[in-house]
C-alpha cells in the first residue's frame, strides 16, 4: 500500500485563520477563518466564528462573504467587524452581539472598510474607509475596489483627487456618521487613545505610491480635527499606536517595499506640539506592536526565519518566546491581548501543518510558549511531512540564511532542486506549511526546495535590508546562486536539475537570473515586472523604481533600464513558463507580455504565458490554482527533472 503525500485538493481545502481577537476580559473568541481559495470571479471567503478561549468556537454565519477587522467593544459585550455580506466587494460596518449571534449594520460609510477602533467609553466608533476606485495593496493582491453589484464602468476613468481613504466617526447608538477632516490628507493607517488624541499615517496623495513618503500627524479632535504635531520619516511608516492617555506615540519605520508588511525600527515620541523626535526603543525587524501600559509596549518580530514577542521600555525589555514558527495570516501580523496583560493570541503556523490560532501566556518563571486553542485543520491527513532546517552559507563576505526542504523518505542525494525566489523584496521567508508558492508540494513531488533570505530581506536589521538598494538583480541573485552552490557541494542537489520561480519580486528575480546565467533548467516567474521603466509608468506603486532601482527612472543609463530583464532577453536560454493575473495593478499583466514576445521573438527556447482571467496581484480562484501547480509541476517535471536523463 503506497503512502499518501500531500496533494493540491488538500491544500487548498486548507482553513485560513485570517484574523483574530480576544475580549478583554481574555474569556472569548473572535476568529475569522478563510477558505484555502476562492470561487469565480470571488476572493476566498472568510467568515466569522466565535467562542470561549480554550472552548468551542462556532461559525456565526455561512454566507459566502468576506468578514475581517474584528474589534472588541471595551466592554466585551459587542464586537465590531467589516464585511461585504450585503454588496460584494465592499466592505462595510457590522455591530455583533456574541451571546445572540446576530450580526447588524451599523452608519452610513461610503467607501470600504480597512481599520475600526472604539471610543474608550463605547459610544462611537473610527473607521478608516477606502473611497470606491481605488486600490488594494500589492500585499493584498493589488485589485481595484469596487462594489461588485455595480455595473463595471464604462469608460473606466482612474479616480484622481479627491478620492481617498477616509476617517469617519460613527455614533454607536443612531449609527450618525460623520467625516474627521483631517485637511484634505489621505489616511493609510491610525491610532486613536478612544478619547480627543488621534494618530495617522497621512500623505497628500491617495495612490500607492503615495505611500512611501507618507509622514505622521498627531491631531486634537474637540471642535474639529486639528493637527498639533508631525514627524517626516526618511523610510517608510506603520503600525501607529498611541499609549493609553495619548501621552505617548510608537510606531515602526524602516525600508518597505510593500504597504501593509513592513518590519522595521520600534520608535516611540513623547507627544508635544511641533515636529516629533521620535527615538528607537531598542527592537528591529518588528512587524506588530501594542501598549501593554503607558511604559511598555508588547512587540512581534522576526528574527530571520524565525518569530519572536518580547517586550520594550525605557528601561530596558525582554524576548518573551523565540521559535520557528510564523505568526499572523500570510503577510500580515497582529496579535491581540486581554486588558490585563495575562496573554496574547495570534494566528500561528509552523512547518509541520497548517494554521492555528494560539495563545501564549504572559508572565512566569516558566519559559512561554504556544498552546492551540483551534482545530479548524484537525482532520487533515497529509501523509509523511517534509523536512524543513534552516542553512546558511556565505556570499560576498556575510552570511545569507535559507530554508531547505525536502522529501519525505527519501535520501537527500543529488536532487532536483527548485529554488523559490520571495516576493517585496523587504519580506523573508518563514516557516509556513501553507506557503502559496507550494514548498510542501514540490517537496512531496520528490523536488529539493530553497527558500532563500538574500540581501534585501527582512529579519536581518535594516543594513541588510536595505543593502540591494540601487543594486537590484546585483548581490541578491549572488547571494541566491552561492546558495545553489552550497546545497550542489553538499551532494543535495543535482546540478543538472535546477529550477527557479518566485511571485512579484520573486517574479523579477527568476526573470531577470535567466538572462544572467544559464545554471537553471527552467524558469517560473510569477506576476513578474520586465521592465522597469515601462513598470513604473503603468502599475500602481511606481515610487518603487525610485526608491530601489534609480531616483530617476526616466535616466535612460540608470539601473531602472539596465536591471530590466526585458533588455537582456536576447540573452534567454532557459525554458520559461510565465504566470500573471489579468486584473493585477502593482505589476500589469502588459509586463509579462514584454517579457513572453521578447522571449518568442528569439525562436530558439521554449516558453509559454498563462494568464488568468478576474486575478490580481495573487492567484486566487480555485480551478485557477489548481492549474498553476499543474502546468508548473509538467513544466519543471519536463525541463528540471529529468534533464539529468
């Protein structure tokens, strides 16, 4: 009898915890959990379910809709949510009583739901809401926002001032909405004290390029929003969060390439009226945070591959819990915590399964660690799982880490070996069993797997973040091949028999190693840019050329042109299977065009482009992923596999 191994059906029946909050008494539950993919012309549903902490939660709805956001009032007697159940698409207020179960509209707010937050005493609540038209974040597949019971428009006209993302207050008991004019600025993200103290990552502009330059403002709300303070970064902004009694602001800074997933500096600023100076607390590559009093502030971080909590203050803080795990829902991380600081939830997820929602305690002699408080994945039989270890090697004089799978029940000797190129560049990988890049997939294929950390990536302190800047395509794709290196002299992997795909800048990175080297048997970019100028000019986060490749694009000598892998296709000797998604606006689907005809024009290699149709940034339709995985296993089956004979 022949041993299962994991297949893609499996996969995406997976259950996604996407978000998660506990009460503040700490005594309920509040999880809302995706499905692993979506249906036509839909993202993958994500429903709410709530229950004890440590008990039984149930599914509160079975609507094939989107919930997220879910927020505790500070009574613990209701809890606040965005969901688009009424008009597809579009994400609006709900008020849940948890002891009825029955889930109520509440205002009048005109765009889409991103972020809620209560007033301290549960009158009212804050929404940031995002005008209709425009954009999601790459991180959050980059599609344009818009009610789906709307006829699509025709023409299509790009909204251009004034849309933008807006705060609104709501009154808790007639659902009176009213917009907070914060002077015509664009809000990205906020923190509110529940009282007269607001915070927000502001910038003139509401495209996402408007983002990396985006400063703070702190604002006094009685008689109208009035900005009182400010500070101008020279990286980029998130995660604001006021201590409580608004004395106080943190919040995290450092090189992103991706809003929404930033891992940066902790800073904190003592509030006063002017510029604020904020000053580091200590803690880098942190991607969440939040008070734990009016000193000290709770923090997630990684730590390479790895995960870490500790704590920061002014005098001094301390790491909490240290593992090889992955905390939060793909990009995203958020912990919650009760009111006083007994302990902390998240969505956790290691290499050995899927993910769950779990609890550290706070406090103790005894070391923290995880305990699982769900079991939406418990009966899934995925046979013998991979192995995953962390390696490291050297390139350029410093050391680069990387994660190695590989197959169950199988001597690691001279394999097949497909190297998975990470998205940003400002991300890393972790470990993550359900990673959409299909590690645990090709692993179970009989494929060797690396998943490399060059420069560039997160988890490493911001010098190594930041050290591809203006070299893109230079010592990153060293550092990747010196890997290749290792694993080769290692006897683990065939040199013969290497393939490389990667999403976004993983994408960029496996089309722009094909016209560098002809090492690879075959190539996979996904939702790969091509060309960078062109890039710039068309998708929706074109700052990016300026802030990694050239400050002037248009520099027809400058790296924006020269690191383009659409200039050196001629160079192409490489198999090559392009994927992009038609709806995707970080990386238009016209940048794998460029990149199929220059590499048809040549006549003399083998490539092929898929596009699918109602995707964005990410592909997300289950029939669509399904054929991902397929057409990739046969291309690198035929091309990788057996090009050792």
């Amino acid at each position: 009898m022949s041993t299962p191994t994991l297949t893609i059906e499996q996969l995406l029946d997976t259950r996604h915890p996407a978000g998660v909050a506990v009460s503040p008494d700490g005594a309920q539950l509040a999880v809302v959990v995706a499905d692993g993919a979506g249906q036509p012309g839909r993202a993958p549903a994500a429903r709410l379910w709530l229950g004890p902490l440590g008990g039984t939660v149930r599914q509160v709805t079975g609507l094939d809709c989107t919930d997220g956001v879910p927020r505790w009032s500070p009574s613990g007697t209701e809890l606040a949510i965005a969901s688009d159940r009424e008009h597809a698409g579009r994400m609006s207020l709900y008020i849940v009583a948890p002891a009825a179960g029955t889930v109520s509209p509440l205002g009048q707010v005109a765009g889409s739901v991103e972020e809620i937050a209560w007033a301290a005493d549960g009158s009212s609540l804050i929404v940031l809401a995002a005008d209709l038209g425009l954009d999601t974040a790459g991180a959050l597949n980059a599609v344009l926002i818009a009610d789906a019971a709307q006829a699509a428009p025709d023409p299509l006209v790009l909204p251009g001032p004034p849309a933008l993302r807006r705060l609104c207050q709501v009154d808790r008991a007639s659902g009176a909405t009213r917009e907070i004019d914060l002077g015509g600025l664009n809000a990205w993200d906020f923190s509110w004290d529940g009282a007269g103290t607001l915070a927000a990552i502001v910038s003139a502009g509401s495209g996402e390029s408007d983002w990396y330059t985006a400063a703070i403002g702190v604002y006094q709300l009685a008689g109208g929003a009035r900005q009182v303070a400010a500070y101008q970064p020279r990286w980029q902004l998130g995660v604001p969060r006021l201590a409580p009694g608004g004395q106080r602001l943190a919040f995290l800074e450092g090189v992103c390439s991706d809003r929404g997933i930033l891992a940066g500096e902790l800073m904190v600023a003592d509030l006063a009226p002017g510029d604020l100076a904020p000053r580091p607390l200590g803690p880098d590559n942190v991607k969440y945070l939040d008070w734990r009093d009016g000193e000290s502030l709770l923090y997630a971080a990684a730590d390479g591959a790895r995960s870490v909590i500790g704590t920061a203050g002014p005098g001094g803080g301390a790491v909490l819990w240290r593992g090889d795990l992955t905390l939060g829902d793909g990009y995203h991380v958020r912990t919650s915590g009760d009111a006083a600081g007994r302990q902390v939830v998240a969505v956790t997820e290691g290499a050995s399964g899927p993910p769950e929602v779990a609890c550290l305690p706070l406090g103790g002699d005894a070391p923290a660690a995880w305990t699982p408080v769900t079991g939406f994945n418990a009966g899934l039989d995925a046979g013998p799982a991979p192995s995953w270890e962390s390696v490291t090697w050297t390139s350029d004089g410093h050391q680069v880490e990387g994660l190695l799978v590989l197959p169950p029940g199988r001597a690691a000797e001279r394999l097949p070996l497909v190297v998975l190129l990470h998205g940003g560049p400002t991300w890393g990988w972790g470990y993550q069993w359900s990673n959409a890049d299909f590690p645990v997939l090709w692993a179970a294929a009989g494929y060797a797997v690396l998943l490399p950390n060059p420069r560039g990536s997160a988890g490493y302190g911001q010098a190594f973040a930041r050290a591809n800047i203006h070299d893109m395509g230079g010592g990153e794709l060293r550092d990747v091949l010196a890997g290749v290196d290792m694993l080769i002299e290692a006897g683990i992997a065939d040199e013969r028999r290497l393939g490389v795909t990667g999403a976004s800048h993983g994408g960029y990175l496996a089309s722009w190693a094909v016209t560098q080297t002809g090492r690879f048997a075959a190539a996979i970019p996904v939702a790969a840019p091509s060309n960078r100028l062109s890039k710039h000019n068309t998708g929706n986060n074109g700052y990016v050329e300026q802030l990694f490749y050239d400050p002037d694009p248009y520099d027809v000598t400058g790296r924006a042109l020269s690191r383009s892998p659409i200039v050196h296709v001629r160079q192409v000797a490489t198999p090559t299977l392009l994927i992009h998604g038609e709806l995707d606006r970080c990386v238009p689907v016209s940048q794998a065009y460029e990149m199929y005809h220059g590499i048809a024009r040549l006549g003399t290699v083998p490539v092929q482009l898929v596009v699918y149709p109602r995707e964005g940034h990410s592909i997300s339709e289950r029939a669509h992923v399904t054929d991902v995985w397929q057409r990739s296993r046969a291309w690198f089956d035929r091309y990788v596999a057996g090009a050792g004979g």
